[in-house]
C-alpha cells in the first residue's frame, strides 16, 4: 500500500471553500479505500469565512500563504494540489514553496496568463470597462450579475444558479495585477489540466492555449461548464481519484 494522498483544494475568483463542498463529501466517502489522508480547502482572504479582510490590501502573496500554511502546519506530504479557475495564476507558486511534498497538481479550468502578462490581461475589453465601473481597488474586481449568470450557469439547475449568485463575492484586486511567471514551474511537477468543453467564463481555446503553456503532462476534456463542482462534483471527485 503506497502513501495516503492528502488533497489541497483551491477555489476560484469570487468563490469560497464552499464551492467545494460536494467534492470533499465523495472524497471523503472514498476515504481510506482509495488511500485518501486529508482533505484541506482554505478560504483565500477576502473569499468565505474571510470575507471581511481589508480587501484591498489583499496580494497574491497572501493566497499563497492561505495554501502553504495549513500543509507546512499539518506537515503533510504526498500532497495534491487542485486549483480551480484563478487559483492557476499562483498554485504553480504554492508548489514551488512546497516543493517535494507536491505529487501533482491539477488545474480545473485553470486561468493561467502568458509568461508576464496579468490575470487582469486575460479579461475582454467590455469586461475590463464593468469591472472598472466598480472602482475595483476600494471594492474589489467584480461583474453585473448577468454576466455572472451568463458566465457560470450554464449547466447549473435554477436553484443552484440563484445559490451560487448569492454566494459570489468582489475579488481583491491586487492578485488581479501581479504578471504571472512558470518558467521554474513548468516540467517540474507531474500537472493534469481538466479542461472544461462547456466553459464560458474561459474558453476552451483558451484553456488549450494554457495546456500548452504548462507543458501538462495529462490533458483531459470533461463534459461541463465553468461551475461543474457544483453541476457534477463525481465527476470531478472521480477525476481526482483516478489522476492520484
């Protein structure tokens, strides 16, 4: 029997850990039988439980530490890394920091600008003037709410769209304008990219474009929009089981 797996999971622009909570419950029941340890999902600041942090001192070096902690504090090895979304601009600089003890890491959907460009960068020229509409510094980086629908729903129950827009939160800016760097990532770690054929929020063209970038070395096309952790979550539970 090898090592159990423990399991980091990041959450989206916008989201919380909630986001993950269908997730963690079916591998949770998978537990021990498919070697599973522990399974950590951390509210980045300003996101969930944390929503009150001064959101517009909130840098990308303080996701980082949202991740990096709870693994160094737990001591935890074999450690899987999954982003979802926006979490792709900075989980390759959450597995640097934690070097050996990263397995793989895996992008759902993973944002992941061109070397030095910004998240910021990767948004349309209409989206950047609703955002900017906002005063993003003081009030965080957010869209009108039928752009969200727009974005997200697709493949979401009615129900689970008005939750999920209920539950949306402004993201902090400054990890918005960080340029992104994976030189010293990229062939380093074993990385599966999932990407998401229904995706409005980050096309698939675009999404093939950041496999490339990543030289992952597994690529799989699953059947689902941007919010499948919430419209299928077995079939990304099932996913993760079968990329450990």
């Amino acid at each position: 029997v090898g090592a159990m797996i423990n399991v980091v999971l990041v959450h989206d622009a916008w989201h919380g850990a909630w986001s993950w909570k269908g997730v963690i419950e079916l591998l949770e029941d998978a537990g021990e039988s498919r070697g599973i340890g522990r399974i950590i999902a951390p509210d980045l600041p300003g996101h969930g439980h944390r929503l009150f942090d001064e959101i517009r001192r909130i840098t990308q070096d303080h996701y980082v530490n949202a991740v990096v902690t709870p693994v160094q504090v737990n001591r935890l090895t074999d450690v899987v890394l999954v982003g979802h979304g926006f979490a792709g601009t900075f989980l390759p600089q959450v597995a640097l920091e934690l070097g050996d003890v990263v397995r793989r890491v895996v992008f759902i959907a993973g944002l992941l600008p061109p070397e030095g460009k910004e998240a910021y960068d990767t948004l349309s020229f209409p989206m950047k003037l609703l955002v900017q509409r906002n005063r993003p510094i003081e009030n965080g980086v957010t869209l009108p709410r039928f752009v969200f629908r727009r974005m997200l729903c697709n493949h979401l129950s009615k129900s689970q769209t008005e939750e999920l827009l209920s539950r949306l939160a402004p993201d902090p800016y400054l990890p918005w304008r960080v340029p992104i760097s994976r030189q010293s990532f990229v062939g380093r770690f074993p990385t599966t990219y999932l990407a998401l054929t229904h995706d409005r929020l980050i096309p698939l063209g675009d999404q093939r474009l950041y496999c490339r970038s990543l030289e992952a070395s597994e690529v799989v096309d699953v059947d689902g929009g941007h919010e499948i952790l919430l419209s299928d979550p077995a079939k990304i539970s099932q996913l993760l089981l079968e990329s450990v």
